[in-house]
C-alpha cells in the first residue's frame, strides 16, 4: 500500500513537471513570436533574446512553429543557408504546412530552383481564390 502511494505521488509530481514545462514552452513561443514578428528590425539583443526563448521551447517540444520561427530569426540575421535547411526539414516533416513553405520560398529568393519548387507547393496548399463577376 504504501509503495502504492508512493507510486502515485513520484507520478503525480513528474505530471506537474511536464505541465509546467509546456506552460513555459508555451509562453516561451509567444515571446519569441512577438520579438521576431514585430516588423521592426531586430537589434541583436532581441535577437538573442527570441533564439534563446525558442531554444527552450524546443525542449520536448515536436511542435514545428519554433523551427519555423528559428528559420524566420536566421533570415532576419542574413543567414537564408540556415533558414533552408530549418525549413527544408519542416517541410519534410509536415509537407501540408503553408507557413513553412512560404518561409521556404522567402529563404529561397537566391536559388530559382528551390524558390520555384517552393512557390508551386504554395499554390497546391493555398490556391488562389477566384474573384467573382459583379452580378
């Protein structure tokens, strides 16, 4: 009985951990979200600040916005080589995500085969909407 209870409060602690954790990944990828798409240019404070953010929210974390915001941090740094290969892997991993394609094809501006491949994925996923004819 009391191995038992013991048992229960080892998991009942390491739940409380995990929770915890993801509060902080979460809150973590909400501050970097806002410094890296403020639309200002980022001083290398913030830049620091947003990568060092998304580092620990990488932790445990398969959600791929963080890559996604990591490869938007690389390219804001001028570092489009970085921000591919970030990408390039969402995309393998979640080849539906739109988001992750257009910052591919942002990447991509110096490579006309990529930047071709990525725009047509971007036309598959998000076609353009018809405009209609006034009546």
């Amino acid at each position: 009985m009391l191995l038992a209870r013991i048992g229960l409060a080892l998991l009942a602690a390491a739940a409380c951990a995990w929770f915890a954790l993801g509060v902080r990944q979460a809150r973590g990828t909400n501050r970097a979200t806002a410094i890296v798409t403020s639309g200002a240019t980022l001083s290398p404070a913030q830049r620091r600040q947003a990568a060092g953010l998304l580092h620990g929210a990488k932790l445990l974390n398969p959600d791929t916005e963080v890559d996604v915001l990591r490869a938007e941090l690389e390219l804001d740094e001028r570092n489009p080589i970085a921000a591919r290969s970030i990408l390039e892997h969402v995309v393998s991993e979640e080849p539906d995500n739109a988001v992750a394609w257009e910052w591919l094809a942002r990447a991509s501006v110096g490579d006309p085969r990529e930047l071709s491949l990525a725009t047509q994925r971007i036309r598959q996923l998000v076609p353009p909407v018809p405009t209609s004819a006034p009546s």
